[in-house]
C-alpha cells in the first residue's frame, strides 16, 4: 500500500530515558568485549598466549577441556544477553554505528561458541537451533508469496518448518518490499514444500494489504477454508486462529499458516481456552496475576518455543479490552484496578524480548467498537488512551466491528468510523489491521440485501485515500453465538451465508482501487 506512514516518532529526537538505556547498554557491550579480548590473551591455547610461551623456551599450560554442556550454557547466556542488549538499544539509539557493530561482535562470538559445541559434540554443528536464526535480513532482503494456491476442498492440512527469519524492530519504514505473485500450490503433505519465510520487518513493510480469514478449525483443516476461497475465487494472504493461556505454543498453527503462504494471526486470551465468553472473572488469570510474575515460566516457556521456531506471528493479545465482557477488562467485575491491562501488556513483551521472541512477533493492539459500548464512558477517548500500551509495545494497531444490527445503516462508517476515530488519536502513524469483521444475515431479505450494502461499503471505504492507513482486515466466516451481559445471540457472519453477499466480495475483493495483490483461485 502507498505512502503508509508507519512510525511518527524520529530516531534522532533525544530522550533522557533513552540516553540512560544507551549509557547502560554500551556499559554492558563494552565489559563484554573487553571479557572476550582478556579470555583470548589468557587462553592456554590461544595464540598470544603460545607466541610468549615459545618466546621463553617453555611449554604452554595444556587446554582445559571444556565440556558440551558447558559450551551450551555459555552460548545460552550470551545469546540471553543479546537479546536483552536489543531490547534497550531499539532502533532509535541503536542505529547502524558503532553499537549496533558492538552486537555483530558478540554475535560472532556466539558463532564461535556454536562452532566449538559442535566440534565437542563430534557432529560438525549444534543439536539445538537458536533463536538467532539461519537469516538475519531487514526489509527488502527476498520476495515471498502473499497469495495461498489452495484451491480445493480436501481436508488435509498442510505445514511446513519455514527458515529462521529475524525481523526488525517497531514499525518499518515505508519502504517495503511489496509482494510477489509466488505461487506454493495447494494444501499439501506436512513437511515437503520448502517455505521462503519473510521476516519481521519484511511484514511490517508490506506494501499492499492483508486479507485475512477465519473458518472453523483452519489452519489444522482446510476443507473450509480453502471452500471458501475457491467461492470467493481469491486466496488470504492471513490465517486467524485463537489461543488461550493454558496452551504451549502450537508450532504446527504457524508452520500451516506459513506453509500455504499466509501470515499467522493469533488471537491470544489470558484464560484457559475453554473459558466462556461471558466468563468476567477467573480466579488466578488477572492482570494482576500475570503482571506479578505468576505465569512468567509458561511465558519464558512459550516465547523460547516460539523464537526457536523462527516464523514471524501476529499476536492480538487480550482483544475488546475496552469492553465489559472479558476477564482482562478493567473493572470490578473482573477485579482489575485501572493500569493493570497496560502493566500486564509490557510484561507480556518484556518476557518475550528477553527470550528473544520479539524479533518474529508482530504485536497488534485490538480494542472493540466503541459505539456499541453500553456505558458512555467506555466510549470517550480518554478511556481508550487507558488501555494503550506505548508505541514501544505495540506493532499494529486495530479493532472488531461487526454489524450485527440491521436498524443500523449497514455502512462502513457506521460500523468503524467512531472506533477508527480515536484510534488514530491514540496511535498516530500506526498501521490500523480490522482484526475481527464480519456483517450478519439477521434482518437481510432480496429486497432489502443489507449485508451485501455493508461488504460494498467496506471496499469503497479501502479504495478512499483518507484510509490508506488501514492496512488490511480479517473477516470471520463463521456462525456464532454470543453471550454480552447475559444476552444470547447467534449471528451467522459466513461469507458464503447467501449468493448475493457472496458475489459482492468476490468482486470487492478483485477491485484494482484497493490495494491488494492476491492469488486467484481457479480450482
């Protein structure tokens, strides 16, 4: 897409909180090149030392053999401080100069380590894959495939393990690399399409946007899913799934995901994943409760899992928080004080930067609409400023509208203009996804075709340069039943719900005034 203007903020602006983190970080650089330069003089078997033992007729001290395990402790830790290092020099002040070569030292070192564990282990290389990657690229390094080939109705799942690819930091530039038209072919068997990834920034970057789509059991089935797709005739480019905190991280969601060319987004929601939607309160799943430290060894678990997968994920993390019907809201109800969604949010990311999982994650903030929110306060701005995390934390940012009552004008303004609104107060500048859309049948008749009014609508709205910033969205093809303040509705959101609506968003889709560049479906 053209002329997104992702970041406002300038890298050069100073900032005493960033002059303390660039003073301590180039501390730590510093005493650790100076440990590695006093390892190598002592060293037994190292060349300085040698040279001086030759020079006076004696003969040198013999290695001390150091141990696999060892070997791997050591690059642990220092690939542990890397990433803590990466995490207080950001890119505003740690720029492509002298630090940012300091860390390229201490990656080579790294190298080594890893070099000298293989040769311990007698098997050429480490047995474990760190979160370094085999690809350290910034945006524009490859070409990769926006569009899926999936165009049949089988069921079988495909994955693929995908390279390593280390992503950038924040939200890239304009620049991006724009996508090609590669075409991996329909689903396949686990683990035979080799995957060309993109990395983080590669993502950030994208010129053209993103159509996502969430179908039940995608991605572990594609039979709907790629049904649906071959109705529409156009393949996404995202896979929605959804996730809860008592869940390890599902390498196969992703590896599927990537395997059939679509970026992975993830809804992740801190209860277990069976809890109902009109569940308010879970004893022990506060935002307290996570903040505090509760569940930092399933964090540290997770985020190390996900790093050594080397795939980059979306992560809608606690979504509709600004709403009164999750356990993550902040209320009475749910027992958190005001502060406690931003304080649990940083923690949440504070964990993964220190395992080295940011650099494949894409951070996407995702509140509700606002003008269906029963209480007015709820709909200030002021309220939404509460629950931002910070432009450090946050990649994307974005929202859930559905139109879901046909008394309503079935308009893209209705349906986001209020939410988009304050969205681009709150976070200007950056790249807004609609993570969670759709438009009900309730109250459609062929005279009065209602959802396919609100689809129309939807593509005007993306073909007006005043929302060139939206950078894409995820329709939810699905029929649900919900349960808001005690009040039960079923909505069914398909997109293949009537002909009608269907054939509306089949040709939305394909207009050249929106942005998109997708693969056709012909199968």
């Amino acid at each position: 897409m053209s002329d997104i203007i992702r970041s406002s903020s300038t890298w050069w602006a100073q900032s005493s909180k960033h002059a303390r983190w660039t003073a301590v970080g180039t501390t730590a650089i510093v005493l650790a090149l100076a440990l590695i330069t006093w390892s190598v003089w002592v060293s037994p078997s190292g060349p300085v030392s040698t040279a001086v033992h030759q020079a006076l007729g004696v003969q040198p001290p013999k290695a001390k053999k150091v141990s696999a395990a060892e070997l791997q402790t050591q690059l642990d830790a220092a690939q542990e401080r890397i990433w803590a290092l990466e995490g207080k020099l950001d890119s505003r002040t740690a720029q492509a100069g002298s630090r940012g070569d300091q860390i390229t030292e201490l990656q080579a070192q790294i190298a080594s380590l890893r070099s000298q564990l293989g040769a311990a282990k007698g098997s050429g290389g480490s047995s474990r894959v760190d979160a370094s990657g085999s690809r350290d690229g910034g945006a524009g390094s490859s070409d990769w495939g926006t569009g899926s080939g999936s165009g049949t109705s089988g069921g079988s799942a495909s994955a693929g393990s995908g390279g390593g690819a280390s992503g950038g930091s924040g939200a890239a530039g304009g620049a991006g690399t724009g996508a090609t038209k590669s075409n991996p072919g329909p689903s396949t068997d686990p683990g035979t399409t080799p995957v060309d990834v993109p990395t983080k920034a590669e993502i950030l970057g994208q010129q053209s946007r993103w159509y996502g789509l969430y179908t039940a059991q995608s991605p572990f089935n594609w039979a709907e899913y790629d049904e649906v797709s071959r109705q529409v005739g156009t393949a996404s480019n995202m896979t929605g799934f959804f996730q809860g905190f008592d869940q390890a991280f599902n390498a196969s969601a992703v590896q599927r995901s990537w395997a059939n060319g679509r970026v992975p987004l993830m809804t992740w929601e801190t209860v277990p994943a069976q809890t109902g939607n009109d569940q308010k309160y879970v004893p022990g799943y506060t935002n307290q409760d996570i903040a505090g430290g509760a569940f930092d060894a399933y964090l540290t678990k997770y985020a190390k899992a996900l790093a050594a997968n080397g795939q980059p994920l979306v992560i809608r993390l606690d979504h509709e928080m600004n709403g009164s019907w999750y356990n993550w809201s902040e209320g009475s109800a749910q027992q958190n004080p005001a502060g406690s969604y931003v304080a649990m949010w940083q923690h949440v990311h504070d964990v993964f930067q220190a395992n080295g999982a940011n650099r494949y994650v894409i951070w996407d903030w995702s509140p509700s609409r606002i003008d269906k929110l029963g209480n007015p306060k709820y709909q200030t701005l002021d309220y939404m400023r509460q629950y931002y995390p910070g432009a450090d934390y946050v990649d994307w940012v974005g929202m859930s509208g559905y139109y879901r009552d046909a008394t309503e004008q079935p308009t893209f303004a209705t349906t986001f203009g209020a939410t988009l609104a304050q969205l681009r107060q709150v976070a200007p500048g950056k790249g807004i996804m609609l993570n969670e859309i759709g438009a009900t049948e309730t109250g459609t008749s062929v005279a009065n075709p209602q959802k396919t009014q609100w689809i129309n609508s939807l593509f005007d709205a993306l073909a007006d340069p005043a929302n060139d910033d939206i950078i894409g969205f995820a329709y939810f093809s699905e029929t649900a039943t919900t349960i808001v303040d005690g009040k039960r509705t079923t909505n069914d959101w398909r997109l293949n719900s009537r002909a009608d609506s269907l054939k509306a968003f089949a040709e939305g889709i394909t207009r050249n005034d929106i942005d998109y560049d997708l693969q056709e479906v012909t199968q």
